[in-house]
C-alpha cells in the first residue's frame, strides 16, 4: 500500500515551524483493515451464490422444475419432470407472460424451457401446434405432444394463455419477453400512481420514444449550461451576492407590506349585505390574514436583523466564491470529478444488483403449493441480503467520501502552494495517490459512521410503510420524528465528515482527530459558516433553478415543433429532472471547494500573521478581505488580527 508512518516525536514537532502537508503518515488503519475485510466478505456472498449454481440459474434461466435451460440437468427427488436434458432448449417461455405478481414483484406463470421464442403472434391452439412442428418448439407442457394441443382436454391448462404474444429473448438472460410491453401497462400504472388510463400511459410512453433525439439534446444542454454557470460565478459573485440579498429583502417587505393591505382592505369591506354563512368565511379569512401578516413581519425583522449582522461576512463569501473559481482554473480536472464518482458508482451498484440477482435464485430447491420448484436459502445463510445490503451503503458512502477526500487533497494543495507555478502536473491525481496510500481508513470510517445512522432510518422508514394506515396517531407522530431526527443527525454527519477529510488532508490527522478539530473551527467560527452556507447554498440552488427554467424553456419550445404526439409532461419532465441532477453534481463540487477554501483560510490566519517569514498561504482577493477588516478593526479602536474572535483556527495535535 506504499504507507509510511511518521516516526519524528512530539517535542521535535512542536519546536518546528508549522508547515502543511508537510508530514504524512498512514491513518485509521484498523478501519482500512476492517473494510477490507468486510469487501472479502462482500465477495464470499457472490462466490457462493455463483457456487451453489446461480449464476447458471440467473443467466440461462431455468423452468417450473428446477430444470436449468440449456444444459443436462440432474433429476430432483419427488419432484416431477426434473432432470430432464434441455441441452437444445435454450429458452424460458412463460405460458402467461403478463399475469403479475405486483407485491412479490415476479411473473405467476409456468415457466417452461423451449427450443425458440414465437416471434409472431399465435391467435389458436392450431398456430401454436405449428409453430412447435415447423420450429420443434414445444410451448405446451412437456407432458403434453403437439399432435395433442388441438385435441386434448388440458390443452386451456397446459398451453400458453391465447393470444400468444411475439416475444424475443432478452440479450444475455434467455427468456423470452413479450415485444409489445402493453401487457405490463398494469404493473407500470402500480409504480406509476399518477396514471390511471392506459391510455395515457401509452401516449407518455409514446412521447418519450418519438422525442429520444430532443431529450438528449436537452441533456447536454443541461451539461453546457452546468460548465458555463461555474465560469460565470467567479466573474459575478460580488456583484450576484448583493442582487440576491437586495431581492431578499426587497422580497420579505413586499410579501409584508401586500399582506397588511390585504388585512385592512378586508376589515374595511361592508359586511351588512352578506349572508351569515358568507360572514363567517369572511372572518376565518380575516383571522388567517392577520396570522400571515403577523408571521411574514416578524420573519422580514428577523432576516433584517441576520442580514444586519452577517452585512460585514458576506465579503468573505464573495472572497471565497471567487477564490473557488480560480480553483477551477488551475484544477479543471475537478469538473470531471463528479463523472468519475457517477462511473465508480454505477459499476458498483451493478455488482450489488447482480450479486442480489444471485442471491435471488441460489439455495435448495423446495416445492411450492403449486408443485412447483423454488430456489431457498436455509439455516444461517439465509441472512446473507442483510449483509449485501450493509454493504450496499457502506460502500457507496465509502466512494462518495474519497471524492470528498480527492477533492479537499486537492483545494488544500493549491491553497497551501505559494507559487502556483509550482503545483503538481496533476493535483487531483496526487491528492488521489495520497488518499490510496494514506487515507483510505479515515476515509472507510468517516462512511462507517454514515452507515450506522442511515440504516436505523431505513429500517424505521420501512417500517413506516408497512404499518401505514394500521398505527394510531400517537405511533405515526413517534415514527415520525424519529426519522426526521435520524435525517437531520445524518446531514450534520455528513458536513463534519467533508470538513474532518479536509482537516486530514492539511495535517494527516486520523478521522477522530481531524472530526474534533473540524467541529471547533465550525463552531467558533459559527456566524461566518452560517453566512457561507446561506448565501452560498441559495446562490447556488439559484443556479441549480436558472438551469432547469432554461433547459425546460428550450424543451417547451422545441416540443411545440413536434406533432406527433401531444402529451408532454413525461419528456419535459426527464429533461428537467436530469438538468437538476446534472447542476447539483457541477454546483455541490463548487460548494465542496469553497468549503474546503474557508477551513484552509482559517488555519492560514492562526499560524501566519503577514509579517515576514509568517507570510499568508491565501489568495491577494482573501488577503485583501483581511486587510480591509484590519483596517475597520483600527478604525473602530480595536485593532489586532482581522476578526480574531471568528478566525480560530484548528490547532493541529501533535
């Protein structure tokens, strides 16, 4: 793993000057190996899966017998028609394809093993019959001949449910699905709540397939406008800033002021020639007026009186808004860091959902009610899912935080680089060198600690869903708030996690240490985070608002060409929903970096004073807000460092 520890003791440490990035050394590897461990274990569900035959099961398909398709088979104990060779039959052919079990999520059908899927439609017992003699294709059961499916009594039993629809294979699976998914209009409207006319469904469908070209065109739309928003945020951040605060206020008195009207306009109208019925929705009107114009004026004071405060804070947001573009500038590999994520990601949920697929066909063949064979896990293994799906979260988290890692490495390395002439040719790729030789434990417990409060919500929220309509008010209200909280604890988590990857990243510091110097910085420099992630976040979801209004207003225009169909709702409706994806992933990077950028600031401000030989590591835009707030600190009898009391950085243990 190339990990080197660092041997120097802590009297030789705290004599020398104090210099980041300087030490590194390996941290939390109790957890590295723990992690490793639990991916071993990861690995040992898929190999026995695979071991016990599934894999075969999943990709060949096997029938009603437990006979695998495609393949001799061995023949199972009281169970009949099994073991039979299907060496020439490769195919699973269910007798009523579109018969579905929507609770259990699987087709209630005899599942038969045949030779070809019926590419055409077969209307009568005499097409099916045919079809088995021109394409030796048996689609009856295999006690019955196909001499007998015209003749025979169990010929509406033991034959495919008429029509038979044309149906093809699946690519890599063996079965034979039916080519117009008409059939499932059902079980789509069950997943879909909001239809209720196949109809409808059908014209959405039909939408989305006539107008494929223009939803990608508005996808990368979506992209080009993500890429040019972040460039433009640099050069207008102070000047955006103040725009949306104006608005801000501006927004709240209007809001009051309207409601106000309202209320004395309403109490001013004549009340002597309306009904008693009439006067008494009039004064429920009134009553609610005067809550709402009492509630938006004590809101409006509030956020005057915050905005009154945080007005001299603000300017180290617009600092760090512009110091993050310049980041982007000399790091333009960051862009692409969501993409990676997104690759890594979805590589790693396709092992978990074939893996699960697996696990869904492996075990013991036991007969059903019906007779008929069913794959089941018994004894101590048949808890294996829980343990997939632990590790489904665990290291999903896991990936997403090495990207925080990857790029706090990153923003640190280029804050802390005097000359930025001198940075590494590739700093994303040291900062992810760094990360593989050094952080990887840190990283696996941060995720760890995620898991732990993301799984009680899960199960609680599961829960939820199986009782709802069946708890009193009193469970339903407890449930509740015991999700809400869960949800609440797992964000707070999830932002001291990003800033204790940073703090690892300047001092080396394992993920206990880094979490607790992270805290103290966020909380005695309380009043600058809250402003950095107010304005920031609303600026930025701002921009997340401006790209989906124009990628739907383009959408709008260019479906309005389009007349081959006339329901919109489900294109316009994917495009939006992929531009915010999209914005969320460029502008989370962009507030990930200047979060990175405000504990870099900090730190710099307690170890360096300015003076010569303490130079400042930040950027002249930064350095400039410190000089202006020294000025106003002299000015008001004070002086000292620039806003020392906000300013206390994380004291690096040594």
């Amino acid at each position: 793993m190339g990990c080197c520890s660092s041997a120097s003791s802590a009297a030789q440490s705290s004599k020398r000057e104090w210099k980041p990035l300087e030490d590194r050394s390996c941290t939390d590897i109790p957890w590295l190996l723990l992690f490793i461990l639990f991916c071993i274990g990861m690995g040992f569900i898929c190999g026995f899966s695979i071991a016990t035959g599934a894999a075969a099961r999943l990709v060949s398909g096997y029938d009603s017998y437990g006979n695998i398709c495609g393949q001799k088979n061995t023949k199972l104990e009281a169970i009949p028609n099994s073991g039979m060779d299907h060496t020439q039959r490769k195919y699973v052919f269910f007798l009523d394809p579109c018969n579905l079990d929507l609770i259990n999520r699987k087709i209630k059908s005899v599942a038969l093993c045949v030779a070809a899927c019926p590419r055409q439609e077969l209307k009568t017992l005499s097409d099916v019959q045919k079809f088995a003699e021109m394409n030796g294709s048996a689609l009856c059961s295999y006690n019955l001949k196909p001499s007998e499916y015209t003749t025979s009594s169990k010929s509406s039993v033991l034959c495919p449910k008429l029509p038979v629809p044309a149906s093809a294979p699946i690519p890599f699976f063996h079965r034979c699905a039916p080519v117009n998914i008409s059939c499932y209009a059902k079980f789509a409207e069950a997943l879909i709540t909001f239809v209720s006319d196949n109809s409808v469904l059908h014209r959405l469908i039909s939408g989305v397939m006539t107008s494929k070209e223009i939803i990608l065109g508005l996808c990368l739309l979506s992209l080009v406008l993500s890429m040019i928003l972040m460039v433009i945020i640099r050069y207008i951040s102070r000047v955006l800033v103040w725009i949306l605060t104006i608005l801000v206020i501006l927004g709240s008195l209007g809001g009051t002021g309207v409601l106000w009207w309202l209320y004395a306009k309403q109490r001013r109208s004549p009340k002597e020639t309306i009904t008693p019925e009439q006067l008494q929705i009039a004064e429920d009107n009134l009553r609610a007026l005067l809550i709402y114009a009492i509630s938006a004026t004590v809101f409006t004071v509030i956020l005057f009186l915050i905005m009154l405060v945080m007005r001299k804070r603000v300017a180290l947001t617009i600092a760090l808004f512009h110091v993050a573009g310049k980041v982007f500038i000399h790091l333009p590999l960051l862009v692409f860091q969501p993409f990676w994520t997104f690759f890594a990601l979805v590589l790693f949920w396709a092992y978990w959902i074939m893996t699960l697929l697996f696990l869904g066909t492996t075990g013991s063949p036991v007969q059903n009610e019906q007779g008929f064979v069913e794959f089941k896990i018994s004894g101590p293994l048949q808890y294996m899912w829980w343990y997939h799906v632990v590790g489904l979260i665990w290291i999903s988290e896991f990936i997403l935080a090495c990207q925080q890692m990857t790029v706090a490495g990153a923003v640190v390395t280029y804050y802390f680089t005097r000359d930025k002439r001198n940075l590494p040719f590739t700093p994303i790729l040291a900062s992810v060198n760094r990360l593989i030789r050094y952080h990887l434990g840190t990283v696996a417990k941060g995720s760890f600690i995620i898991t732990l409060v993301k799984i009680p919500r899960m199960i609680l929220m599961y829960i939820h869903s199986q009782l709802k309509g069946k708890e009193n008010a009193c469970a339903r209200c407890v449930l509740k708030s015991c999700i809400c909280c869960l949800w609440c604890l797992e964000k707070c988590l999830n932002y001291l996690n990003q800033n204790a990857y940073t703090a690892t990243a300047i001092n080396s510091t394992n993920f206990c240490t880094s979490a607790k110097d992270a805290f103290v910085i966020l909380v005695e420099n309380a009043l600058r985070v809250a402003t950095i992630n107010t304005v920031g976040d609303f600026m930025l979801f701002l921009g997340k608002v401006l790209i989906v209004c124009s990628t739907g207003l383009a959408g709008i225009m260019l479906l309005n060409y389009q007349q081959d169909y006339t329901v919109w709702v489900l294109p316009l409706i994917i495009v939006c929903l992929f531009a915010f994806l999209v914005a969320h992933c460029f502008l989370s990077i962009y507030e990930m970096v200047v979060d990175v950028l405000f504990l870099c600031f900090a730190i710099d401000t307690k170890y360096n004073d300015g003076s010569p030989g303490r130079e400042f590591y930040m950027d002249k835009v930064l350095m400039e807000f410190v000089e202006n707030s020294r000025k106003a600190m002299k000015e008001a009898g004070k002086g000292g460092v620039a806003d020392a009391r906000e300013l206390k950085p994380m004291l690096k243990k040594r």
